[in-house]
C-alpha cells in the first residue's frame, strides 16, 4: 500500500518537489533511519513533554465519556435525557473538530490545544454549580463538544509538525499508550469517589477539568525545534 506523497510523484504541502523525491538509496535507508529517529525522539524532552501535557488534559475526556450518562442523570435527567445530552456533546464536537482543522493551519496549535482545554476546565466548572436547572447540563455538553473536537485533530498534527513524517506512526502510537495509562487511572478514581460521595459527580467533574488547566503550562512551554529531532542542526 503506497502511503506517501512521493510514491504518487507528489509532494507534501509546501515542500519542493524537485528536493522531495525519494531515491531508492534513500528508499533502501528508509527503516534503519526511522529505527534510529524513533529513539533519539524518546530520549527528548520535547516528546515526554508533549505527550505528558495531552495525557494530563485528556483525563477529563475520558471521564466524560464513562461516566457521563450517570452525571447528568445525577443532575436530575432521565436515563432517556442523559442519552440524548451525550448525542448533543458528540455532535457539538463535529463543530470543534472543523474548527481545529481551520484554526490549525492559521494559528500556532499550541494555541488551539489551550482553546480545547479551556473549553473543558469551563463545561466542567458549569457542571459543578449547585443547584437545579439546565445550565449545568448545557454548559458541560457545550465545553465538552468543542474542547474534546478541538483537541482531537491538532494533536496528531503536532507530531507530525515537532517529529516530522519518518517516525509519525510509531511517535504516534506511543503516545497514545501513555496517555492511555493516564485516561484508565481517571475513570477508576472517579468511580472510588462518587462511590464515597453517594452518587455525586460534581466535585470528580471538577478535580479533573483543573486538571486541563496544570497541562495548559506544560504544553504552552513547548518550543518547536529549529530542526526535525533526529536530523542534523542546520548549517552543521
């Protein structure tokens, strides 16, 4: 399966073509260099950074998505309701999802990702207010929605920009793994909690929407490096 501009006799956007053709020397080197990037990635900062910074932020989407149908019928919703209200946040997150692509390819993406995690730290203060009402319920759909849409798509595209395209898909995959480590730890401190809290997903909801704020710093400092990691400094 040909999974690249050039086996097209294309070029990614912005690069020359005539300087973005692969040789079958370069062709040949292609997986040894992709072994060897792979590990100088993971001895940087910039990778544990970025993939500690997306892991921290992503506890709360994942909280979300467990628990959300019995955290809006805890706020008085009907199982029925509580279904409906999460197809709202999905659907809300299509809106996100278009404006990342959009905002990606205009603005640095670190402001994006601070965007999205804004919008969920907002849709879970929302939720924690007291009382009865629908402005909980909306303000978590409408925060969620956009923040989880608006994080999706620019991730990958950081790695792609930070890492290049040699080891996209390993660089990739690893930080899904460590993020995944981060997002199975949430759901089950949530579950101990409300369990001790009689069925109270407010303050949960809250702990981790400031969690999204702490990621907020940790990703804001990454610096875009002058080079692809891995490859040799210019004018060296």
């Amino acid at each position: 399966m040909r999974h690249r501009p050039e086996d097209y006799g294309l070029s990614p956007d912005g690069d020359d073509p005539q300087h973005s053709q692969t040789t079958p020397a370069k062709q040949s080197g292609r997986q040894s260099k992709k072994r060897v990037y792979t590990f100088i990635a993971l001895r940087s900062r910039l990778f544990w950074q970025l993939s500690l910074g997306l892991s921290l932020g992503f506890m709360m989407a994942s909280v979300f998505v467990v628990f959300s149908v019995p955290a809006f019928e805890s706020r008085g919703l009907t199982p029925i309701e509580a279904g409906l209200a999460v197809t709202g946040a999905v659907s809300i997150s299509i809106i996100g999802r278009a404006l990342s692509g959009i905002l990606g390819d205009k603005m640095d993406k670190r402001y994006v990702l601070t965007m999205g995690l804004l919008c969920l730290f907002v849709g879970a203060i929302c939720f924690s207010i007291p009382g009865e009402g629908l402005f909980p319920i909306f303000g978590l759909m409408v925060g969620y929605g956009i923040g989880q849409g608006l994080l999706t798509p620019v991730r990958f595209a950081m790695v792609a920009d930070y890492f290049g395209r040699d080891a996209y898909g390993e660089l990739a995959g690893l930080m899904n793994t460590i993020s995944a480590i981060f997002t199975v730890l949430s759901p089950f401190i949530v579950g101990k909690w409300t369990d001790t809290t009689g069925g109270d997903y407010r303050m949960p909801f809250l702990f981790f929407g400031c969690m999204c704020l702490t990621s907020i710093p940790v990703l804001f400092s990454l610096k875009r490096p002058d080079h692809l990691i891995g490859d040799e400094p210019p004018n060296s």
